[in-house]
C-alpha cells in the first residue's frame, strides 16, 4: 500500500472516531456545567436557609445605624486634623487618635451587623470582636493620654510647647495603639470560650474571667483620670489664688481659658463615667445566663460615649468650627493660629 493510501485511511479512521470523542466531550461539559449550576443552587438555598434562620433582632439594627453615625461623624473629625497643618500639635495628635478609635467603634459595628447576618462563623465573630474590643481600649486610652496631656500643659507650662512634649505624645500614641492591637488579637489567638462554652461571658465569644479583667483595667484607668483631674484641679485653684493676689501683674486670660478647659474636661469624664459605668459594673456581675437584653441596654451607653465624644471635645473647639466654616461656606482658607491645650 502507498503513503498516499496509509493517509487516506489514517484520515478515515480519524473522521469515524470523531463524532464520538466529540460527543463524550460535550457530555463531560454538561455534567460539569450542571454540577457547578447545582452547587450555586445549594450554596444560594443555604445563605437564604440562614437568613430566614435569623431573624433581625432591633438591638442589632439599633448597634447598625450608631455605627454608621459614629462613623461618619468621627471621619469627619480625622479628615479635619490630617488635611489642616495648624492642627498638627500634640493635643490635636491626641485627639485625632480618639477620634481614630471611635471611627474603628463604628465601622466594627456595621461589619459586625453585615457578618451576623450573612457570612456567620466562629472565626468571623473572633474578628469582629477582636475589632471592638480593640477600638473600645484605643478610645479609652485615648481619654486617658489627653487627661495626662492636661496636666502636663498646667504643671509645665512654660516647658510644654517644646520637643519634649512632641516626644512624649509620640510616645503615649504608640503605647495606645499598640495595647489596643495586642487586646483586639487576643481573642483570635485563643482568648475566646469556643472550646468551652459554658465558660461564656456575656459578650461572646469572650469569656467571663477575660471580661472581668478588662473592667479591673477600666476601673483602674477611670481612677487614674479621675486622680489627674483632681491634680488639674488644684493647679487651677493655685493659679486663681495666685491672680486674686497679683492682678495689677498678671493677666487672668489666660487662667480664664484654662478653667474653660477644665470644664470642658470634667464634661468629658462626666459623660465617659455616665456612659461606661453601667456597662463596666454589669460585666463583673453578670453571665452568659443573663438575659441578651440586660447586655443591650448597659453597651448602648457605652457606644454612645464614641458618638458624643466629637461633640464635646471636636465641634466645641473653635478651631476645629473655624475649618468647617470654611469648608461649608467659603472656599478660601482661613488662617488661624492653634491655640493652647487648655482650650480645647
């Protein structure tokens, strides 16, 4: 037989087994097309299943919607600080880093609400708590490092406005953050009651002898604050005695501005107090058997300390108001010159 014969036949076979091997092919196709159809179909029927196995509970819409405003309020606040140079001082820095927290409150509450309801597991909820835990302790933290800027601006007055001060603020932002990061992972990597449920606290998936330490460490914060504002307090009283005795010398502007800043932090820790006491006073009493509403009703408050926060020590400042005068109603830059931390 001739090449051109073994061709020929080579061919034919090939075009006789083709209608097969084409046929199995489209076969194989349809089967997967078909497994992968059912599969979205099962995975689409699980996530409704789920959704339709949990029903919204108002509380969590409540958390949902405070989230979105503390958010939104808090951004504001950061964006003024980053984008205004004159702001850029130690006591801002400070007050930027609040604001930062309580922006991370917000925005751990709204992934919190997206995750209960659509993607639940036990590995999202240690992320989500481990986010809240971690914002709560760089929110108070925060309080607690501008409490101490306080006093250090009146206990050294003339020394404050110098590197030191700068050095030192530095400092108290990278000890905050950083035990805000290291309390926000801890129950990703096994401070959680996953594994012993029944050893629960009444925030889950925390556990109860966690809870109680971290409201030994904000009972213990709350009284350093509340010893420094005493101490500031009587820095006040001092410098008032001291212009009664030389007015024709001095000049009681500048204490008329700094007993304006003490008011304003006494607003502060009267709102922080009203705020967490409850909710810090039930978790040492309090388990997992304690009805879920207690729980809403006392970390309501709580949370609201980082809506309120913005407005006390924020919008109340006359710089801060200079900014967003000048954002909202002209579009040339006002100068202004930061004024003292008393001030604020």
């Amino acid at each position: 037989m001739t090449a051109l014969g073994l061709t020929s036949v080579r061919c034919l076979c090939i075009n006789q087994l083709r209608p097969g091997t084409a046929g199995r092919m489209n076969e194989n196709i349809s089967k997967n097309s078909s497994e992968e159809q059912a599969a979205w179909l099962e995975t689409s029927l699980d996530l409704a299943l789920t959704l339709q196995q949990t029903p919204l509970n108002p509380w969590d819409i409540v958390l949902c919607v405070s989230g979105t405003v503390i958010a939104c309020e808090n951004a504001i606040v950061v964006a003024i600080i980053f984008y205004t140079p004159a702001l850029r001082t130690p006591m801002f820095l400070l007050v930027g880093s609040l604001a930062g927290a309580d922006l991370l409150t917000g925005l751990g509450l709204i992934i919190h609400f997206v995750f209960l309801y659509c993607l639940r597991s036990d590995l999202v909820s240690l992320v989500t708590v481990g986010i809240l835990v971690g914002s709560f302790t760089a929110s108070v933290s925060s309080l607690l490092a501008i409490t101490i800027d306080r006093y250090l601006s009146l206990y050294n007055a003339l020394t404050y406005y110098s590197e030191r001060t700068v050095t030192r603020t530095y400092i108290m932002l990278l000890l905050t953050w950083s035990l805000s990061l290291s309390l926000g992972l801890l129950p990703v990597l096994g401070w959680n009651c996953l594994s012993e449920p029944s050893s629960c606290s009444i925030v889950r998936p925390l556990t109860k002898n966690n809870l109680i330490i971290l409201s030994v460490s904000f009972f213990m914060v709350f009284g350093m604050m509340l010893q420094l504002y005493m101490q500031v307090c009587k820095i006040v009283c001092r410098h008032a005695h001291q212009i009664a005795v030389q007015r024709h010398l001095l000049s009681s502007s500048h204490y008329v501005t700094t007993r304006k800043g003490i008011s304003t932090l006494a607003l502060i820790l009267g709102a922080f107090a009203i705020c967490w006491l409850p909710f810090a006073i039930y978790c040492l009493i309090a388990d997992s058997t304690y009805p879920a509403v207690y729980t809403y009703m006392t970390i309501l408050p709580a949370i609201y300390n980082s809506l309120i926060n913005p407005v006390i020590y924020a919008y109340r400042n006359q710089d801060i108001q200079k900014v967003l005068w000048a954002v909202c109603c002209t579009s040339n830059k006002l100068p202004f010159r930061s004024r003292s931390p008393s001030d604020v």
